[in-house]
C-alpha cells in the first residue's frame, strides 16, 4: 500500500482546533456518578461486551463532548440519550475525568474463523483442522498488517489520511483537539464505528471529516484497521 502525506494536510489543518472548555473535575465524585454506566461500560470503564465502547484511558475532553453530542440530539443514541439526559456538565466532567484515570485492559486477538465441519456437519479430520487453523491464522496477520500500513502510512492512491496524523502513535488520542484515544478499543466496536462513518450514520465529527476518510475504505481496510488498533498498548 502506497504511503500517505496526506496526514499532514489534515494535522495542518486541524492545529487551530480546541477541546471542550472543562472545569476542574472531582475523579472521586466521577466514579460515583458513573455507577449506573457500569452495566454497559464496566465499573473501571473497560466493558466486558465487545459491541459497548472501552471508555477507560478515554480523553476527558472527548469523553464530555460525545455526552453532551448524545444530549442535544447531535449524536444519534436513544439508549445514551436518555442517560445523559440528567447530567450537567459538572456531571460530565466529573465522569469523564473518571474515566480517564483508569487503565484500559489488553485486548486478545479477535477469534480465529475456520470451518470444523465438513459440508455434511461431520467433524473434519485433525489434519484438515489444523490446515483451516493455519489459514485463518496466515489471514489474521495480514489483516493486521494491512490495518498497521493503513494506521500508519494511509493510502495515497485512495485518499485515505493516516489515522497516526490525529490519533498518535500508540492510538492515544488528541487531548487538547478532544481526537480520542483509540488504544485497546473493542475491535468489534471499532468496525461498527467505522461502517457508521462510512454510511453517514454517524457525523458528529468536525467537518464530517471521519465520513470523507471512511467512505473510501473498503469493508477490509475497515476490519483490518480495527483489528490493529484493539491491540495498540
């Protein structure tokens, strides 16, 4: 895949950006008020379901505007709309400030999927077993190392911008441009966020520009940039 300057026009472009203004948070009072975020999210913010956003080591400044986009409608979600609802944004931040404190948790690699049966649902023989593990293993890392170069290097040919340009190295976000965090997010997760980007049915995003990115990925760069990024530390 062709390397990619593109990233440096959009980190240009975005250095004027700011996060959202934040008063001084109270982490304990955040871990309280986030009690009944739990069920989803997991009490230390690392979920437990891979459909559910890890919101441990997420940025604060992201954390409260992705709130406040659920509260006002901005953000599509009947389910976080209604539980923001209640917040002030003293509540937010005392939240997301939580949040932020908290370790996220190392991610395996996403299962291995290969065929055990053969057409007539009879287990297949060890030989031919071991054979589908090796090719779905072999399939894996090139995945993988298909979503390094997109990560890393974007795609020149196709437009794609570096995800490292606004993300950082490790997938650690951008604090002061509220750019989250990214590293040891559920892959599972990521994939459906990106698919969201691509369709519009997400756009929360300054200028829509998550949309222009992901809608001239293809559903494979989609995966393999997911399954790189939950395993980023």
């Amino acid at each position: 895949m062709k390397r990619s300057l593109l990233a440096v026009s959009a980190s240009l472009a975005l250095l004027g950006m700011t996060g959202v203004t934040l008063a001084a948070p109270d982490i304990d009072a955040g871990r309280q008020k986030s009690a009944s975020c739990g069920s989803c999210h997991g009490q230390d913010g690392n979920s437990a379901v891979p459909m559910f956003p890890k919101l441990a080591a997420q940025n604060e400044e992201y954390l409260v505007k992705q709130m406040q986009a659920f509260k006002t409608g901005a953000r599509a979600g009947a389910t976080m709309g209604a539980m923001v609802q209640g917040l002030s944004l003293e509540d937010m931040q005392d939240i997301a400030a939580y949040y932020e404190a908290q370790h996220v948790t190392k991610n395996a690699l996403p299962p291995l999927d290969f065929e055990d049966e053969d057409d007539d649902g009879e287990p297949l023989s060890k030989q031919q077993l071991a054979a589908n593990k090796q090719a779905a293993e072999q399939q894996q890392n090139e995945l993988i190392s298909i979503g390094y170069d997109v990560y890393r290097n974007g795609d020149l040919e196709n437009e794609i911008s570096a995800c490292i340009a606004c993300h950082g190295p490790y997938g650690e976000g951008n604090k002061p441009a509220s750019f989250p965090a990214l590293k040891g997010q559920h892959a599972d997760y990521l994939i459906k966020t990106l698919t969201d980007f691509k369709t519009g049915v997400r756009s929360n995003n300054p200028e829509n520009m998550m949309h222009m990115i992901a809608k001239k990925m293809t559903n494979k760069e989609i995966k393999a940039l997911s399954y790189y990024i939950s395993g980023l530390r």
